[in-house]
C-alpha cells in the first residue's frame, strides 16, 4: 500500500507543469534569483499570452526572462524592472493589470455589470407590483358588466 501511495505522488509531482528557465539563465544568487522568478510569474508572455515568461517557451519569454535579470544584476528594485518592462512592451505584459485611470473600467466593470442587474432586477419588480390592481381601485361599469357575463357563463357550464 504505501509503495502505491509513492508511486501515486511520484505520478502527480512528474506531472505537475515543469517552469521553462533553462539551466543558463539561472543566476548565481539564489536572493535574486528567487526575485527573479516571482517578477516572471508577473509578466505575460506577448507570444502565448495567457502563460508567464517563466511557464513559456517562446523565445520572446527567455528573452524577458534574461532582460528581468540582468536589471535585477543591475540592482533595480523589483518595482523598477517591472517599470522597465511596461516602458518597452506596454501595460499588456502585466498578467494582473495595475489600477490606473486607463484601466478604471477594466476593474470597475463587474461591479458596474452587477449593480445594472440588481437595479433592472428591482424595476422588474416594482413593474409587476403595480400591475396588479390596487386595493382603493374599482372597475369600471363596462369592466364589471364583462366580469358578470364571464361568471355567469362559467356557471352556466360547469
């Protein structure tokens, strides 16, 4: 049972997705290489665009990889690198958008989206409510000779 058990794990860890850094762009301090890769986890490949530079295989990826770190080399704090890269590739190369005025509705637009439901959902209801007849309301002399004659046809036949 327990070789099972390890060979299930085994299974689950040699399938789980391997990163795309290659060995030669790996840095030799472990601090900035560990920086390294959570800015790659944070930078969208232009190529695959829904993968991160560090998932991707695309020449364009590695290429941002290097680029990441020779800026953190450079010394560039994290935030710097990351306003290197936005510079040259645009707001685009951002997996989660920064909040900005350009970007406003981007974020605002579920809430935006579920607020309209919510007031359409309550002029729907207040629509119906007012449909009905109100309790001070009386039909008119037509609408209760109509309402006489169909009761008396019901009676008539059932």
């Amino acid at each position: 049972m327990a070789r099972l058990l390890a060979l299930v794990l085994l299974a689950f860890a040699l399938a789980s997705p391997a990163a795309a850094v290659n060995p030669d762009e790996v840095l030799d301090d472990p601090a900035l290489e560990e920086r390294a890769r959570a800015l790659s986890l944070d930078l969208r490949c232009l190529v695959c665009q829904n993968q991160s530079i560090d998932d991707s295989n695309a020449e364009l990826a590695r290429d941002l990889r290097l680029l990441v770190r020779e800026r953190l080399v450079a010394g560039d704090s994290d935030e710097a690198v990351i306003d290197y890269v936005v510079s040259r590739y645009g707001e685009f190369v951002l997996l989660t958008p920064r909040f900005s005025a350009q970007t406003l509705l981007l974020w605002g637009a579920p809430m935006l989206l579920l607020l309209a439901g919510i007031v359409v959902m309550l002029i729907n209801a207040r629509g119906r409510a007012s449909a009905v007849t109100a309790p001070g309301q009386r039909l008119s002399e037509a609408e209760q000779a109509e309402l006489a004659k169909v009761l008396e046809d019901r009676d008539r036949k059932g």
